[in-house]
C-alpha cells in the first residue's frame, strides 16, 4: 500500500514516529490520537488506530485500538495491505495471550499465519515472522 506523503494523517503518524525515536512518548500519543481525530476515510483510520494501540496503558485498550486497526483494513480492497495483516493479527493475538484468553490468541495466530507470505523479505518481514513462530510455542507449552 503507497501512503501518500502530502495527506495529513500520514504526516502526522510521521511526527508521531519522529517523537518516539526522539523518545518523547506523549507527544507521540498526541500526534496520533490527532490524526485519529481527524481521520475521514478507511485508510486514515487504519492507519491512526495501529499508532494509537502503541500507547495504550493498558492490554484491553490495546486490543481494542488494535481490533478497530484490523476492522478498517478489512474494508479496504487493496491487496497490497495483505503484507499489514501478519502484524496486525500478532498484535491481536498477543494481547489474548497476555490476557491469558488461548483460544482467541490461537486464532489470531492462525489468521496472521495466513498472510505471512505476504510480509516483505527483509528484517521487518522476519521479525513479525518470529513473532508469530514465537507465540505459536508459547501457546503449544502451556
């Protein structure tokens, strides 16, 4: 999916990124509700909701923020967003796991595994690979 540079909910998820790596989490959090806020289409909600769970405080409001992220992409028809959905799963089957609900980790797991061909061959392809291998065994050892 090719995100637009000049659209301003991309450019303030940038920001937003800019002042994590500068290690400034709240103004990050604001960067992102901001573009959450104002967020018109499927895309822009997609895209606010991912960086809103980030900050999230505690597991159930990131799952929640995490499960609107999903709802959106799923609305969109471009399969160019299959390689998100691994992340996205992950993401949602890690906060089951952590809420210590197997079942519906399992099942995200799952569905992350579906599109994991999807993901680019690079290190961010390879971590969220690992990441979805990892919690797979986590389950299995319980």
């Amino acid at each position: 999916m090719q995100f637009d540079p000049n659209n301003r909910i991309v450019q303030l998820c940038a920001k937003g990124m800019e002042m994590e790596m500068a290690e400034k989490p709240d103004q990050a959090e604001a960067c992102f509700l901001q573009a959450w806020n104002e967020a018109t289409t499927d895309l822009e909600k997609f895209t606010a909701a991912h960086y809103v769970a980030r900050h999230q405080k505690s597991i159930q409001d990131k799952l929640k923020w995490d499960e609107s992220a999903l709802e959106f992409a799923l609305k969109i028809s471009d399969s160019s967003l299959n390689a998100s959905y691994p992340s996205l799963y992950l993401n949602i089957a890690k906060c089951y796991e952590d809420l210590k609900d197997k079942d519906n980790a399992k099942k995200n797991y799952q569905a992350a595994l579906v599109y994991i061909n999807d993901l680019p061959d690079n290190g961010y392809g390879q971590m969220i690979k690992s990441g979805i291998k990892n919690g797979i065994e986590r389950l299995c050892a319980f």
